[in-house]
C-alpha cells in the first residue's frame, strides 16, 4: 500500500470522498478525549504516503491532533505525510494590526511547515502576501481555487449580477461571471469589529430589478453578506444569492442570513454543512496527482 487518507470522525464523509476519486484506501484517525481535556491519537497502519484530510474549521482543537497524528504516522513508518486542508484557518491574522498582537498566520504556517511534507488548501486567505509558501515555508504547498467548481452552481438564467462584498473577493467575481458572461460588481468594505461591517457598492443601481449572486471566500460571523443584501435589496434587486468557497456559519448565522433574504446560500464542502453542495474531490485529486503527492 503506497498511499492512504486518513480522516477525523468529523470530517469522514469528505476523506472517503477524497480516498474514492484517488482510488486509494480511506481510515479514520483515532481520538479520545481524557478528563483533563488533552486528546489521545491512534492512527491505522500507515502507507508509505500519508495524506491527512482535515479542514481546519474549530481550529484549536483540530490542530494539535493533526499535529500528534501526524507524529503517529511518521511513527508507523509513513516516508511523506501530506495534509489536506480544504480550509486553512488562522490566515486572516497575517500582520500585528495592533502592539502585542500575535501574527498567527505566521505561527499556524511555521507548525504545518514543520510538521507535514507538503500542503494543499483552498482559497486561502491571503490578503498581504500572494503566495502560501510564504507563510508556509520549505515545503511544497498548493493553493487551489474552487472558484470553477462554484460557478457550476451559477444559474445564469435571466443575466444575474455578480458581486463581491469587498475588494478582495473580485478574483471569486470575475473568474466566476467572465465565462458566463455576467456583469459584476465589487464593494468597499470597512470592517469595524467582529459582527460589524459597513460597505458600499458603486453603481449598484445596475442590480435593480435582477437578481444577485454574492461571491466570497467566506462566510464567518454572515455580517458581510447581511451588509451587502441590506445595499443589494435598498437598490432594487429582486433576490440575493450567496456562493461562498467555505461557509464556517453556525446554524444561527445562517438563520440570520436566511432571514434577511439570502438564498440559496451554497458553498463547496470544505466544511461540511447544509450549503456544501460543490464537491472539492476532484479538484483535490488533481491538484495531489500533477504534483505528485500521492
Ligand atoms: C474578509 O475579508 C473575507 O473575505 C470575508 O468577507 C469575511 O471573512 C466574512 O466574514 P463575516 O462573515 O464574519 O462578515
């Protein structure tokens, strides 16, 4: 056996879907929780090449039992171990934006780096610097986009808008409405706290009385997007769609964007959910089969 995923019981589904497109055997890495709140990992036999699949949503706990798990695999024999993870966490934080403030982008990256032998992720957050590798330095790192695997969700039907609820979000717009041939819109955004945005859209009145897809990488606390529905919806749009690459809303949030006229709302599965509707597999499997990591 050369190569085997290895998946967390909350991520399972997603691991065996990565395991059934690569062809390659799929096991679950063992954890158990003792009183004192520290975690115990056991993982399965391991293949010359581990890849372990783990989106790094709840990222607290999810990072150290990558870490032990891959110690563990390393441990039974593993030459190369690979992480997947469809969504990275940690890379919003990627300067001290305040004296004394820890830049966790470059903490989170300097642990994978020292831990794994090679890194794929998706759509990243990367907003100061443009290259994983330069958070995650000295092994080979893929970032991919699923900007092509959401716009097969795109109903294009009736020419809808595209808009993207802050600058960064342009490359999700255009790489999304351009083979479909959609106007787009992009937003000025102004975060002013943890659930507080304010944002503008120019020449928004373009969306009066047509439909709206926003486009973003993701969805955290939703404001964004409640934000950008309220400007959408006071300039005539007739309804508001959301296509996000990783939707991290709680079940709450997502009542809320919901409530404030949001729907569909549709994600990839890096983490699995109710919006998860595009399949990363495939993309996944490419990317880890062209750079040989498997
Ligand atoms: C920010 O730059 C990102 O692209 C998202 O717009 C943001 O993280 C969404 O966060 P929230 O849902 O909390 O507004």
């Amino acid at each position: 056996m050369s190569t085997t995923v290895l998946g967390f019981f909350d991520g399972m589904a997603a691991a065996r879907r990565l395991g059934a497109v690569l062809n390659v055997s799929v096991h679950e890495v063992k954890t158990h929780r003792f009183p004192d709140k520290e975690c115990l990992i056991r993982v399965p036999a391991s293949a010359r090449t581990v890849i372990l699949y783990r989106s790094l949503d709840d990222p607290d706990r999810k990072i150290i039992e990558l870490l032990l798990a891959a110690s563990a695999a390393r441990d039974q024999g593993a030459e190369r171990v690979i992480l997947v993870a469809p969504y990275l966490a940690y890379m919003r934080q990627d300067r001290a934006f305040h004296a004394g403030e820890a830049v966790s982008q470059k903490v989170i990256g300097g642990l994978i780096a020292g831990h794994f032998d090679g890194l794929v992720t998706v759509d990243p957050h990367l907003h100061r610097i443009s290259a994983l590798n330069e958070v995650v330095t000295g092994i080979p790192t893929i970032s991919l986009s699923a900007a092509p695997v959401l716009a097969t969700l795109v109903d294009a039907r009736d020419s809808p808008v595209v808009v993207g609820p802050d600058s960064e979000s342009r490359q999700w717009t255009e790489t999304i409405a351009a083979p479909l041939g959609l106007e787009t819109l992009v937003a000025s955004k102004q975060r002013l706290g943890d659930r507080q945005v304010s944002l503008a859209i120019p020449h928004v009145d373009q969306v009066k009385g047509r439909r709206a897809i926003l486009v973003d990488d993701m969805i955290s606390s939703g404001r964004t997007l409640v934000e950008a529905a309220g400007v959408l919806y006071g300039a005539g749009a007739t309804s508001v769609e959301a296509l996000v690459t990783h939707c991290l809303a709680s079940a709450d949030d997502l009542a809320v964007l919901e409530a404030n006229g949001i729907a569909p709302i549709a994600s990839s599965d890096s983490v699995d959910g109710p919006t998860s509707k595009a399949q990363l597999a495939p993309l996944i499997c490419r990317a880890l089969q062209e750079n040989g990591f498997t």
